[in-house]
C-alpha cells in the first residue's frame, strides 16, 4: 500500500492529540507501519495544535509537506483554511463548522475571515462540513465532538468499523465508552 498521509488540526483542548493517536493505532492494527508527528507548543493555552498521521506498507517520515495530505480533518474552520496548503490537489478535507477566536482575533489586532469556506472550496470541490459540536451536545456530551469527526473520516479510509470501535474502546476513559461509540457511529452515518 502507498504511505497515505492524514492532518488533523485545530485549536488545544479539542482532543486533537486523542484523535491522531486513535487513527494511528487503528492503521497499525490493520498490520501497517505508522508514524506520527504533533506540534502543539500553545495546546494548553487555546493555541493551534496540528498532528499528522501517516501509514502504508513503509513510512519513512511523519512529516506532511505541502501538497501530501490525503485527507486533512479540521476541529476548527480558521485552521482548517490555515493547514489547507497541506491537501494534494485530489485530497478530502473534513470541517468542523465551529469557530474559535485565535489571540489576536481576540484582542482586537486582527479580524477573522468571514470566506473561510469560499476559499477552501477554492481548493476543494467538495468539503465535509459540518456542526459535530451540536451532534456531540444532542448525544449528551460536548466533548465526544473528536469521536463525531472520527467517524466522518473513517468512512473514507480503509479500515472497518470495527477496529476503530476496539481502539476507541481502549483509549477512551472507561466510564465514556458507550457515548463515544455512540458518536463515532454518528459520525460515520453521517458520511454516506
């Protein structure tokens, strides 16, 4: 197989990290060789966090340079439009319709953009986009948001259902298994 190459991005605290570990695990359960990178110097503070993931039948570097992704999955839109030099020109992007004032938004020193879809579809012919926020919150828990996004980008890589719903039932805290399987599957109805 290929190495194919997965960006998940977004601002800390959104489980980015949880994320990129559960499709690595999957991948490697799946018998391929993975490897991983984070940058997430500010995570704590609200700050961009982006983690790449990248399997086949040998990887030799997690790095994604411009133009390698397959499919980058986006907790936050501005990050989204920000990582989106990462896609190849036949990759998918997964959005999640959900807006978070970086700091200098904030603060008044700069303003955020209001086209964030019209020019990402610039790139992209037809995103994913979608509120897993408002699906997490009808579920009963805001922060199976990463789970709903698991799911939508699960339907499009090649691994079962099932190995996801094991390595997610591994990572989670044992009291948030049944939610965030209920999430997950979700989202993965979601994406038809």
């Amino acid at each position: 197989m290929d190495t194919k190459s997965i960006v998940i991005c977004g601002v800390g605290g959104q489980g980015i990290l949880l994320a990129s570990d559960i499709v690595a695990k999957v991948a490697m359960k799946a018998g391929m060789d993975v490897k991983k990178s984070e940058v997430h110097g500010m995570a704590q503070r609200g700050g961009d966090v982006i983690s790449s993931v990248r399997y086949g039948d040998k990887v030799y570097s997690p790095i994604v340079g411009d133009g390698m992704a397959d499919v980058i999955l986006a907790f936050e839109k501005l990050e989204a439009l920000r990582n989106i030099h990462l896609l190849r020109n036949d990759g998918k992007v997964i959005i999640n319709d959900y807006r978070l004032d970086p700091l200098p938004v904030a603060s008044g020193l700069m303003e955020y953009p209001e086209d964030i879809f019209d020019r990402i579809k610039k790139k992209v012919k037809e995103p994913v986009i979608l509120n897993a926020v408002d699906i997490a919150k009808e579920i009963g828990n805001i922060r199976t948001t990463n789970t709903v996004l698991l799911g939508v980008l699960a339907k499009m890589m090649e691994f079962s259902d099932n190995i996801w719903k094991e390595v997610i039932k591994e990572r989670v805290p044992q009291k948030t298994i049944d939610i965030n399987i209920k999430a997950f599957e979700k989202g993965y109805d979601l994406n038809k």
